[in-house]
C-alpha cells in the first residue's frame, strides 16, 4: 500500500478505502490560495491511491468541536486579485468533479466561503451540540459569478434565499430540518456517522461515472467555477466591502 505523503496545515488518514481529511489551519481553517492548493493536492492523492475503478470516499473534517472553516481570508485579495482565482473557485471545482463521493463532517462553525465548500460536497453531517452555518454576503458585499449557484441547486428556493439574500444562521438541528445537512450526530459520534455514510456509498465509484452522474445534477455549479477559475485576464468577484 502506498505511503500516504505529508500535507502543510492537514492531515490525511486512511479508513480502507475511505479518506479523512482534517483541516488544521489555526485558527479557523480559513482558505487562502495557498491553503487551497495543499487541499486540492489531497484530493488528487487520494484519486492516485485509490486508483480508477476503485470504490472509496472522502470525508473533510475540522481538528475541533469548535470551527470546521470561516471562509475565505479576505484581506489576500487586496494583494493579490486572482488569489480565489487560484486557490478558492478550483477547490470547489474539484470537490464537484471528484470521482469518489464526498462528505463535509462540519465539526462546528461553517461561515461565508464554507459555505459552498461544504454544499459542493455530496453529504454533510453536522455537529448537533454547537455551531452555525451561516452564508453572509449580503452584509459585507461580496459576489462572485457563480455564488448563488450550490444554493439554488442543492436547497429548497426559500431555504436558498435564506441563506444567500438573509445571511441566515442555521444551528445544526435547523439545517437539518430545512435539508442543509443529512445528518447530526453528537460531537464523539460525528466521525462514525460521517464513517458509515461513506461506507455506505463508497461502493457506487466503482462503474466510474460518479463524476458524471453528478455533473448532470450541479452542472450549472459546475461550469461556473471552472469558469472562474485560474483566471488572470479578468476581476471574477467584488471584493467585500466589510471584512470579518
């Protein structure tokens, strides 16, 4: 079985052919472009490891009870206008078309940019004890071509509005209710249920067309950020106008 190599700021462990990926950027696993980057090159490892045609799956975790991730680090697009060109927009891209169902276990707090990280995966389970998840571009300014995209495809259309044009915050038994998350689980027990989840649906990778059975449900989502992504010849997002 081949070594599993080293990431900068997370772990990647093994579970047979389920993948746990836990982010560790303190303090609250917030995306820059280069944080990004290491994060695709997980996936793309576990992609080598378990091979084509092979059944698996990965779950992305937060390292505590407390934050899964906050979003984008904001103040790197004043430096450098492309950073989500590079970093941001392909992550999610690559969660869309990854070949091996997908699982967000969101450990805790899941706000702004988290948002459609956690929603471009194919399951969620979130933390029923603490924790909210929370989309707020409306209040500090801030769009993107293809922002409301997961939103309107994934969720029910007044659930979407709450969440895009209300900036509502959802505790984990709400957004189970509304059909953010499919499951919550307490805190010791987030990992098992994220663990079965996977097990459950690990095998359906195996005919190879995963990838493109869910290109025909999120398409549109799909398409809109490889759009964006890695571009240089063009702005592809209004920089918030307030920053958290």
């Amino acid at each position: 079985m081949a070594d599993i190599p080293s990431f900068h700021n997370l772990s990647l462990d093994r579970h047979g052919n389920v993948f746990v990926l836990t982010m560790q950027k303190a303090p609250e696993n917030r995306l820059n472009s280069r944080y990004c980057q290491e994060l695709i090159r997980a996936y793309r490892t576990v992609e080598k490891l378990l091979g084509p045609g092979a059944e698996g799956a990965v779950i992305t975790r937060g390292n505590d009870a407390k934050f899964w991730c906050t979003g984008l680090e904001l103040e790197e697009s004043d430096k450098n206008p492309f950073a989500n060109s590079d970093g941001f927009y392909p992550l999610i891209h690559t969660i869309l078309d990854f070949p091996f169902p997908t699982i967000a276990l969101l450990t805790g707090h899941t706000f702004g940019g988290a948002c459609p990280l956690a929603l471009a995966h194919d399951y969620r389970v979130m933390n029923s004890r603490r924790g909210f998840i929370s989309m707020p571009p409306v209040d500090l300014g801030l769009h993107f071509e293809g922002i409301g995209s997961l939103p309107r495809l994934k969720l029910r259309p007044q659930v979407a509005r709450k969440m895009l044009l209300e900036a509502h915050r959802w505790t984990g038994t709400e957004a189970l209710e509304d059909g953010i998350v499919d499951a919550v689980a307490e805190p010791e027990k987030m990992l098992d249920v994220a663990l079965e989840i996977a097990a459950q649906w690990a095998p359906k990778a195996r005919m190879g067309v995963y990838a493109l059975l869910r290109q025909e449900l999120w398409g549109d989502a799909i398409k809109k950020f490889q759009r964006i992504s890695y571009v240089h010849s063009r702005v592809t997002s209004a920089p918030a106008k307030v920053k958290i």
